[in-house]
C-alpha cells in the first residue's frame, strides 16, 4: 500500500476509536427505541393481517364496483412491496371496470399503475399510464384522486431533473390535499417539495416545508411518514454543512424504519447515513451502510438505488486502501446505468471513477475518464436546454391558447350586444313599417326590400373579392418565402462544398509538402479557424432565420430605440432576449467571455441602461 494510503487508514483508525464510546451511547439508545417502537408497530402487522384476509375473501366476491375497490386497494397496498402482484391486480380492477363502465375506477386503476411502473424504474410506461388517469380524472372530477395525482407526476419530474415543473405539481398536490382534508397526502406533498429545495442546494426553504411536513405526521401520529421526514432534515442540515444535527435526524428515522423492517425506507435511511459517514470521514461505517442499502435494493431489484448506493460504496472503499474493490464496483454501477440509459448516472460514474484513478495516482486514466463525464455532462446540458426550449413553446402555445380564449369571449359579448342592438332595431324597424304600410301601402314596403336587397349583394360582392384577394396574397407570400428559402439553402449547400473543398485541397497540398511543424501548425490552425468561422456564421444564420419567425418585430423595435447598434451588438441583443448568460453567449458565438461583456457594456451605453438588471428585461420584453 502506498505510504499516503497507510496515512490515512491510521488515521481513520484513530478517529473510529475515539468514536467508539459515543457509538456505544448511542448503540444504547438505539436499543430504547427498538423495544418502545415494537409496541408501536402492532398497527402494521394488523394492516398486514387485514390485507392477506382480504386476499382469502376476493375469490367470493361478485364482480361489482365494491370488487373493483378491493383490487385497487390490494394494488395501492403492494405498489412499493411487490410490484408484480400490485399490476395483477391493478389490471385485474382495470378488466372489471371497463365491463362495468365504472369510470373511478379506471382513473384508479391507470393512476396506481403509473405509480407501480415509477417504482420498476420504467418511467415511460409511469408517464403514460398517469396521463391516461389525468385525462379520466378530469372527468370523473375526483380531487382527491386528482391531488395524488399531482403528487406522482410531481415524483416523475423531480427524477428527471425538471425541477421547476417538480415544484409546481406538488404545490398542487399539497393545494388539492388541503382542500380535501387528506393531511397525509398533503404532508407528503410538502416533504417532496423540501426535497427538491435540497437538490437544488436551497436547504432554507426546505426547512421550511419539512418542519410543517414532520407537525402533520406527528399529529397524524403517523411513525413511518415522520421517518421520512426526519431523513430529508437530516439532508438539509447535511447540505448547510451541519453534520451532527444531520446524523441526529437521519438516526432517529433510521431507528423508526429498522423497527418497521420496511425494505425500501430502510435502504433509503441506509444510503443517507453512508453518505454521512463518507463526509464525516467515517468510511468503515459508510461502507457498513451502503453494502446493508445494497443487499436491500437488490432484494427490490430497484436499479437507481442499486447504482447511486454502488458509486457512493465505491468512494468509502477507495479511501480506506481498497482500490481494485472500488474500481470494480464503481464499474459495475455504471454498466448498470448504461443499461438504464440515465446520463446523469453515467456521469456520476465517470466522476467516481475518475476520482478513483486519481486518489491512486492513476492520472491518464483519471483524465480519461473525466473526458467521458465531460462528453456525458455536454449531453445532460443540451437536454436541459432542449426541455427548457420545449417547456417556452409550450409556454407560449398555453398563452396563445388563452389569447384566443378572451378573442372568443370578446366576440361572444360583441355578439350578444349586437343581438340586443339587432333586436331592439328590429322592433324599431318594424314599427316603422307598419306606419310605412299604413302610410304609403305595398309600394313603399316593396320597394325598401329592394334597396336591402341590392345592398347586400353589393356588400356580398365586396367581401368576395376582398377574400379572394387576400387569398391571392397570401399565397404569393408563401410562394416568395419558399423560394427564398430554397435559395437560401441551395447557397448554403454551395458555401458548404466550397469550403470543404479548398480544405481538402489545402490538406491534400499539406500532406504532399515537406514543412517544418511550425508551418504544419500554422496551416492547421488557420484551417480550423476557417472551419470554425463557417460553422459559427452557419449557425447563426439558422438561429437567425428560426428567431425572425418567433420575434418578427424585435429588430425593427430595437433599431427605432437606436439605430446606431452595430452587428455584434444586434446579435448580442437577440441572445439576450433569450435570457442566456454571459458562458452561454460566448460558446454559441465562440468568443470569449471578456469580449461578450465588452459589447453587453456597448449595448447598454447606447440603450441609456445603468445595468443588466434594466437590459435583459427591457430585452425580453421588446
């Protein structure tokens, strides 16, 4: 073993024994709150009695709605337990409520099943099967159900790492709760959002949410739900840093969950205090914990688990000299990440091992595998944007949806009010008809009804050919567009093949000459300059062209308030109504950061703006 690594396992040997005395405390401890839960668990094994009861019943019973309810609440119960009996009977309850036309109990049945497929790591099949039951519940109007909903999908994207979409499903979940009076859903709800305030490094604002999350549970007297609870403080104290406090709540949820022998929370309370130890330098004890989370997650063969508990058992391995353990176990946790194609795994992996190859001293593997996380972490990057993009267009067709909702009821009320108008002109019109026919008889009638006549058809004509001519114009427009993009990219095809092949042909004469390297590299370097500028003016044409057909107006708007702004600065200017920052703007222009703010400072002298702060909103708003 090299010398550091001798270093540091004495060293973590003398920390394990001064520990030792306070781990006996608190092994005491422990052993208080095991025998005081065992008489407060009696509840759990009633619950597991009625359920089996249940299951000897089903067979009697006739195939009615009272069924369907049966099946749904088997399948609620064994969602998290045993994931294949919990479909057989979700699937069972979904057959009978088609036969039946039972609509709650389809909505039920595609809810639960969603939840299932979110707990078997197959969240294609969880999303799709929680969009079905949306669109039921939407009809059968079941708030409860509904709010549970919420909560699921809320899950699906605190997973994927759309955390925005993540707060506001369980903000609903916790609102529909409420007004439900279901206090442990909506406690729920406020614990998964204290969650997500922790993966986004808020550890304030979860506080805030779990402290109202762990009141509800304790006055629910619900022991299980305030574990949980208690562990996700424990994480927040653990991201301000505040180790002990930490360890405290996580223990204190570990000890509820050991006594209830539930699987899942325990390996969950079981990876959380790993991670503790691994960052109080504790690695003996980290290492305890996570093999324990493994051996469980393995019996729930949940994968994420698996891989996450296998990357942070890799680490506490390395660090106390067992290198080749850490290495094959970090590799096999990102063989496993592969296979569930999650790049935020693969990356976590690519780190670890990274980390690994470097604590050994391996640094050309370490350096390799940086640039696979690298890769890894520029992929993760363009989904973000990508989801962020789709969530703006999906932001502004709801928007646009709105606007021709309020165009609709603006007509609606024009329409009424000319009825009204049309009514009481009618009755208007016809008492002056009647003293027209008193007065001048037929003739008069006849012929105001060939004056009414004759300008209809002449107000009919006019509205043809202003249609007709519309139409033509429109077409003409579509006409001209279709060409000039056609040409675009007929030109654009051109400049291609011309610059590829002068560098073809530059690197065809540059293999045939004998320079010296310096002359190889200066050619080379102005070679992929050349290609760099290309790409970088293709690249913004076609941002350009996609941009004008979004925000039609903004270079016009922008150009009246200072008709003096430079290219550069236009171009800057777009980018900042998009709301990108200074990193982002200089790698899609592939100019340095210095440079981008150099012309923001320029753009903001000449708009008369003091900062950013007046200059981007100005922007997004123009």
């Amino acid at each position: 073993m090299p010398a550091i690594d001798m270093k540091f396992a004495n060293n973590c040997y003398f920390r394990d024994s001064l520990c030792d005395k306070k781990m006996l405390a608190v092994i005491r401890h422990l052993i208080t709150v095991i025998l005081f839960l065992l008489f407060g668990f009696e509840n759990l094994t009633a619950e597991t009695d009625t359920i089996v009861e249940t299951e000897r019943q089903l067979a009697g019973l006739s195939p009615d709605t009272a069924k369907v309810n049966v099946l749904l609440e088997l399948g609620r119960y064994y969602c998290s337990r045993q994931n294949d009996k919990a479909l057989l009977y979700l699937q069972q309850a979904l057959t009978l409520s088609n036969e039946l036309g039972y609509n709650k109990g389809i909505a039920r049945s595609f809810l639960w099943q969603g939840r299932v497929f979110y707990y078997k790591d197959e969240y294609a099949m969880a999303e799709s099967y929680l969009s079905k039951a949306k669109e039921m519940l939407e009809k059968t109007a079941e708030v409860r159900d509904l709010a549970f909903y919420h909560f699921a999908a809320g899950s699906l994207y605190d997973l994927n790492g759309n955390f925005i979409r993540a707060v506001r499903e369980y903000q609903e979940a916790a609102r529909l709760s409420a007004a439900v009076g279901d206090e442990s859903l909506r406690s729920g709800s406020l614990a998964s959002l204290g969650s997500v305030y922790n993966r986004i490094k808020e550890p304030e604002n979860a506080l805030v949410y779990l402290w109202e999350s762990l009141s509800i549970r304790k006055n629910l007297g619900d022991q299980m739900g305030a574990a949980s609870v208690m562990t996700c403080i424990g994480e927040s104290y653990e991201e301000k840093k505040m180790y002990d406090s930490a360890l405290h709540y996580c223990l204190k949820g570990y000890q509820i969950r050991l006594a209830s022998k539930e699987i899942r929370p325990l390996a969950s309370s079981e990876y959380s205090l790993g991670k503790l130890y691994n960052k109080k330098k504790e690695y003996f004890k980290a290492i305890g914990m996570f093999s324990s989370a493994r051996r469980h997650y393995q019996i729930l063969d949940e994968k994420t688990g698996l891989c996450l508990t296998g990357l942070e058992l890799a680490r506490s391995l390395n660090y106390t000299g067992q290198s080749k353990p850490a290495e094959a176990t970090a590799t096999e946790s990102l063989n496993l990440a592969e296979i569930m194609k999650n790049n935020e795994l693969i990356s976590d992996a690519y780190e670890t091992l990274a980390e690994i190859a470097a604590f050994n001293n391996d640094f050309r593997e370490a350096y390799r595998y940086s640039v696979l996380q690298k890769k890894v972490g520029e992929l993760l990057a363009l989904q973000k944007k990508d989801m962020a993009i789709k969530e703006m267009e999906a932001r502004f067709r709801v928007q646009r949806m709105n606007d021709e909702v309020e165009q609709l009821k603006f007509k609606s009320n024009a329409q009424r009010k000319n009825i009204i108008l049309l009514g009481i002109s009618s009755a208007t019109l016809m008492v002056i008809l009647v003293l027209l026919i008193l007065l001048y008889r037929s003739k008069v009638q006849a012929h105001c009804r060939k004056n009414q006549l004759l300008e209809q058809e002449a107000l009919i004509r006019r509205q043809s050919d202003e249609l007709a001519e519309k139409e033509k114009l429109i077409l003409r427009e579509k006409v001209e567009t279709q060409s000039r993009e056609l040409a675009a990219k007929a030109l654009e095809m051109l400049r291609i093949n011309e610059t590829m092949g002068r560098i073809i042909d530059r690197l065809q004469q540059l293999n045939n000459r004998q320079a010296s390297t310096d002359d190889i590299e200066t050619e080379i370097s102005r070679i992929v300059r050349e290609i760099e500028l290309h790409i970088q003016n293709n690249t913004w044409q076609e941002f350009d062209t996609i941009f004008k057909n979004i925000h039609t107006e903004f270079y016009n708007k922008l150009l009246e308030r200072c008709p003096d702004l430079t290219a550069a600065e236009i171009k800057i200017a777009a980018l900042l109504k998009l709301n990108l920052t200074t990193k982002e703007i200089a790698a899609i222009t592939l100019k340095s950061e210095e440079g981008i703010k150099s012309t923001r400072y320029r753009l903001r002298k000449k708009l008369q703006f003091t900062s950013d702060d007046h200059l981007v909103p100005y922007l997004m708003q123009l």
